[in-house]
C-alpha cells in the first residue's frame, strides 16, 4: 500500500509538559514520519475555524480556549495507511478508555487535554492540512 498523510497536533497539555519529542517518538515507532512540523500558537479564529464541526456540542466554547491555552506542536505525518495507523497509535478520545500502549494512555490528562490530534478521515487530512501549512513546508 503506497504511503497516505495524516494531520497532528501535539496539543497544550502535552507541550505544557515537554512532552513533544515523547510523543513524536510513539508517532514514529508506530511507522509514521513527521514530513512537516511547526510550533505554533493557535489564535481563538483558527481554533474556532478547525473545530468549526463541534460548534453545537457542548464543550466547543472549552475546546476552544483549552486550544489557545499554550503552545501546540502541528504536524504532518505520512506512511503506510497514515489516519488508521495515527488514530491506532492515539488511542481513545477519553484516556479512561484508552488502551495500553497509546499516546493517550501515557499522556492524556483528561477527555479535553487528551495530548494529541489525529484527523479521523483521509478527506479530513487533507483539509487539515492546507489549513496549516502551504506546499513547501511539507518535505516528504
Ligand atoms: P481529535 O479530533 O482531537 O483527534 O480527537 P477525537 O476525534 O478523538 O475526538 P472528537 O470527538 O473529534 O473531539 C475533539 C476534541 O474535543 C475534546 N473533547 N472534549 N469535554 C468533552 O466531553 C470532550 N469531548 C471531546 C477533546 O480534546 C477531543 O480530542
Ligand atoms: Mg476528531
């Protein structure tokens, strides 16, 4: 299978920690290559933009300010089947569910600062990207 990209984020919870190279090093174990990488402060209008699908949920608003908190680390990751492998690798959304052997399991604080980001679609990558970063930036 010819190798797919997938967008991350290395969210505030984990950045607040020093936890950056710690997280790309499971991202990397687990057969992913950063080809893109920058670290960033979200504004409100990009962390509202990029959540924009979770506007109606209840937890947008936190969402949001938990985004624009600190510092988050955003990235583009490529290999074999790159959403599937990165979600896999993440683990589940809430860290009380996670599995042993996640990003989430080690990391997560919490449902909200649950460390890391992974685009849940091949379409969703795709837009997640262009969002953030331009052609060249990405080295493959
Ligand atoms: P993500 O989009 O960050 O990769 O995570 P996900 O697919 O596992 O979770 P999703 O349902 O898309 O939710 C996006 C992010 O919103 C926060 N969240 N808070 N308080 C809550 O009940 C709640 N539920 C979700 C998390 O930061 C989650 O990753
Ligand atoms: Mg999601």
């Amino acid at each position: 299978m010819a190798a797919t990209r997938t967008f991350s984020i290395i969210k505030p919870d984990a950045t607040r920690r020093n936890l950056t190279g710690a997280v790309t090093k499971m991202l990397e174990d687990a057969g992913l290559r950063v080809v893109a990488s920058k670290r960033i402060r979200m504004t409100e209008d990009q962390a509202k933009k990029f959540y924009e699908v979770h506007a109606e949920r209840p937890f947008y608003g936190e969402l949001v300010d938990f985004m624009t908190s600190g510092p988050v680390v955003v990235q583009v990751l490529e290999g074999e089947d790159a959403v599937k492998r990165n979600r896999d690798v993440m683990g589940a959304t809430n860290p009380a569910d996670a599995e042993e052997g996640t990003i989430r399991k080690a990391f997560a604080e919490s449902i909200e600062a649950n460390s890391v980001h992974g685009s849940d679609s091949d379409e969703n990558a795709a837009t997640e990207i262009a969002f953030f970063f331009s052609d060249d930036e990405i080295v493959g």
